[in-house]
C-alpha cells in the first residue's frame, strides 16, 4: 500500500529512481538487503573494466579512443537538440548568472575544487601513473596547458548542454503549472474555454486579486514561477537519473534521447576508472609490491575483484546513502589534504630550484615567475583557506543527508536527517584512512634517516674531519 502512495504522490521518475532501481531504505540506519539486480550490474561494470585492463596500457589505449570520444559526440547532438527547444535560453541566462550569496558559501568552493579534482584526476595517482609512460624529454609545460584549458572548455561545453535542456524542462514544468491555474479559476468562475490563457494569466490573476479577493483566495492555486522551477536541479545521481532524465521524457524522440544519454554515462564512468585503477597498479607495480610470478592479468583481476567486493555497500537498500558519504566526504576533503602536502613536498621538500632543473631537463626552459608564483604561493593558501573553511564550518554543524522517506509529512521532497553519531564517526575514520600515510611515512623517513646518520658516525674515525666529510656526503646521497 506504501508503495502504492509513492507512486501517486511521486513523478515517475522519482518513482522509478528510488523505489523501482534502488528499492532505497527510508533512513541509512536500515540497510535492507542486497539487490541482486544492482550487483549484477555491478559485476558487469567491472568486468567491462577488468576487459579493458587485461593487456594493460595497450588495451587501455584501444578503449580511450572510444571513451574519449563517444561523450563529445553524444553531448553535441544533445547541444544541438537542447539550443532548438524551448526555454533554452532561460536555463542559459541562469547557467551564467552568478549567484553571490551562494558563492559566499565555502561548501560551494569545496565542491568546486571537487569537480575540479575529480576531471583532472588531481591527487588520484591517475596522472602520474599516465605520465610515467611519457618520453622522458617530454613537453611537460605544454600538455599541463592543454590538459587544464580542454578540461575547463569541456566543462562550459557540457554545462550549455544540460542546462539548455534543464531550462527546457522548467519551462515545461512552468507551462504545466500555469495550465492547471487556468483549469481551476476557469472551473471556480464558470469562464468561458479560452478566455485565459496561458499570455493573459498574470493579467487574469491580478484582476480578480481587485474584484473577488476572497473568491480567488478559495481557489487552490499553485505558486507558478520559473525561477522556482530551474532552482529545483541537483547533483549527483540525482541530476543524472531523475531531473535530466525528466527533461529527456518530455522531448521528442525520447528513447533515442535515453539511450545516447545513459550509454554516454557509462563510456564517462569507464574512462574515469581508467585514471583510477592505472594510479592503484601502477605503485604496486613501481614498488615491486607484488612477486615477480605474478602476471599482470592475474594483479589487475585482483584488484578490480577487491573493489568489486568494496562496493557491494553501494547495491543494499541504504547504497545511495553510503554513495552520498563517499561522494561528499572521501572524495572531497583527503584529495585538498594530499594535494596541499604533494605541492609543499614537492616545492618546499625537494625545492623550487631543483625542480626548476627537471623542468629545464625535460622541456629545454626554466618555469616563468607565473608558474613559480602558482606552486610556492597561490595554490597552496587557495587549498589551505578553503580546508580551513570548511572544517571551520562542518565543524559548527553536525552533517546531514536527503533521505526518501514516505512517511514525511513534505513528501515526496527528501527529508533532511542528520546521520547518526556512529555513521559520523565512519566519515571521520575514511576522512583519515586515505591521508594517515603521509604523517606515518615522513615520521618513518625522518627515523630511517637518523638511525642511518647514527650508524655511520659509529663506524666513522673519531677525526673530526672525517665526519664532517662523511655527513657532507652523506647529505648529497639523499638530495641524489
């Protein structure tokens, strides 16, 4: 019977998204069961990966072609299709007007810098592991150029896209509102068919707002307002599997328009994993973790059956609520901590003129003042403000997440729940898991080097001159 209420109160997208799909639970503290429809799907994507890894960078390199290029096919066609129909240009006007309350807050900053890692593969591993298969004379400076603009220029490509066809979708919405508004006053007043219409409405509403104030108040009349309409989007899968694909319904053609859409998504997802599993083998393999018998089809079938296994919280009734605190949670803060300590190890570790030789090695010219200014001064106080910010923030707040619950009195809108203390202290725990190496291995550098400095001055001549000499050289083997 609940089920039966959902789908009344509910849109079919909705509907489908959360109970059809994810069968959700109404809070995470209820895990519910496995679904065997979602694990098989599970199982099938990282079987398409593992295919696409069991030669390693070769079979890698086959698939890109069709990763790489598939997406920028089928977002042009969606370009081309969103700018013809209507509202277009209102989801443009409210893509490129800025919002500067929300811009004050830095949770927005904070998933900025997310979305920005998260297509750059930054502090993943992915772009070193790639990188690694560079010439070593190769035109670092160039492709970092390149590599930044394509990704920014794709990211405003995408965003004219979709919101082209977000706007498509409030301005049907808008429609529709306005439609029922004109069926009910048309009923209450006993109006003639047509003589309100959708152009002479705001004049309709206002004229009987003078005449018969208490008669219109009697009529249940929705709040009809565009702007309203284009602030309900989301993120997330919320964006992906219910509101874009609202908006896809409603166009003509709408299974071609489905198909293109979702294949388009899961040829993005694999090319993501590609970064991934690449900055996982490729340390295991540099480090020589792994013995030597070991093949590579063998390792990477390992790994991927590891991650498989992981993910099997995601395909239970309360999966979408674990995916939300990966998302907004290991996915957000460990990257800014491991990228803010990979510039300082880097610039302030091994130095800026050492760094500055590699550089001139591989390139044939020294970094300018710009890309210096970057890497000593900007990039690390834009990482370290907006950590502190928002912990500064988080801190203040006891975090809480959407929950699609039946029984709230507001459904079929989310329920805001605040996540329970234990569910906290797991955010806390994968907050650190990924960064905890990083104090661990420099307190373990800091010792080897001491203990090694130690035994040489045990087994040194007690002339002064030759420990000095000693320690000097000593100090150029580890800068070597």
């Amino acid at each position: 019977m609940s089920y039966n209420v959902e789908c009344v109160k509910s849109t079919p997208s909705n509907y489908f998204w959360y109970r059809e799909t994810l069968n959700i639970t109404p809070d995470i503290e209820t895990s519910g069961s496995l679904h065997w429809w979602l694990v098989i799907c599970l199982a099938s994507a990282w079987f398409v990966v593992y295919v696409c890894f069991i030669k390693g960078i070769a079979s890698i390199g086959k698939a890109v072609y069709v990763t790489a290029t598939f997406p920028f096919l089928v977002l042009t066609v969606f370009l081309i299709r969103g700018l013809t129909l209507p509202g277009a240009t209102d989801g443009l006007l409210y893509l490129f007007t800025p919002d500067w309350e929300i811009l004050k807050n830095p949770q927005v900053w904070l998933d900025a810098f997310t979305q920005i890692f998260f297509s750059l593969s930054l502090a993943f591993g992915g772009l070193i592991a790639f990188s690694s298969y560079n010439p070593e004379r190769n035109n670092c400076e160039r492709d970092a150029i390149l590599v930044g603009v394509i990704n920014s220029a794709t990211s405003i490509y995408v965003s004219i896209s979709i919101f082209s066809i977000l706007g498509f979708k409030a301005t049907t919405a808008f429609n529709s509102c306005v439609k029922e508004n004109i069926l009910a006053l048309t009923d209450h007043f006993e109006f003639s068919d047509q003589n309100i219409t959708a152009d002479n409405y705001d004049h309709w509403v206002e004229y009987l707002n003078r005449t018969s104030p208490g008669e219109l108040a009697s009529v249940d009349l929705r709040h009809c307002d565009l702007q309203t309409f284009l602030d309900q989007s989301a993120s997330g899968t919320g964006l992906a599997f219910i509101v874009f694909t609202e908006a896809v319904v409603e166009m003509p053609g709408s299974q071609i328009w489905a198909i293109l859409f979702f294949v388009m998504l899961f040829t993005l997802g694999l090319s993501s994993m590609f970064g991934y599993i690449e900055g996982i083998l490729r340390p295991i393999k540099d480090l020589k973790l792994m013995p030597k018998w070991m093949p590579n089809e063998l390792l990477t079938a390992v790994i991927c059956s590891i991650a498989f296994l992981s993910a099997f919280i995601f395909t239970m009734g309360s999966g979408n609520y674990w995916l939300e605190v990966f998302n907004s949670y290991v996915g957000s803060v460990p990257l800014l901590i491991i990228a803010f300590f990979e510039i300082i190890g880097v610039m302030h570790g091994r130095g800026m003129k050492t760094f500055s030789e590699d550089i001139y090695f591989m390139t044939g010219k020294r970094p300018n003042i710009f890309w210096k200014a970057c890497w000593m001064v900007i990039s690390p106080v834009m990482l370290l403000v907006v950590l502190v910010a928002y912990v500064g923030i988080q801190a203040q707040t006891h975090p809480s997440y959407h929950a699609w619950n039946p029984a709230y009195e507001l459904f079929p809108k989310t329920e805001m729940k605040p996540y329970p203390d234990w569910v906290f202290a797991i955010i806390v725990l994968l907050c650190v898991l990924p960064v905890i190496s990083i104090p661990l291995v420099a307190l373990y550098q800091l010792v080897r080097s001491r203990i090694k400095r130690s035994s040489a001055l045990v087994v040194l001549n007690p002339d002064c001159n030759d420990i000095v000499e000693v320690e000097l050289q000593d100090q150029k083997n580890q800068r070597a």
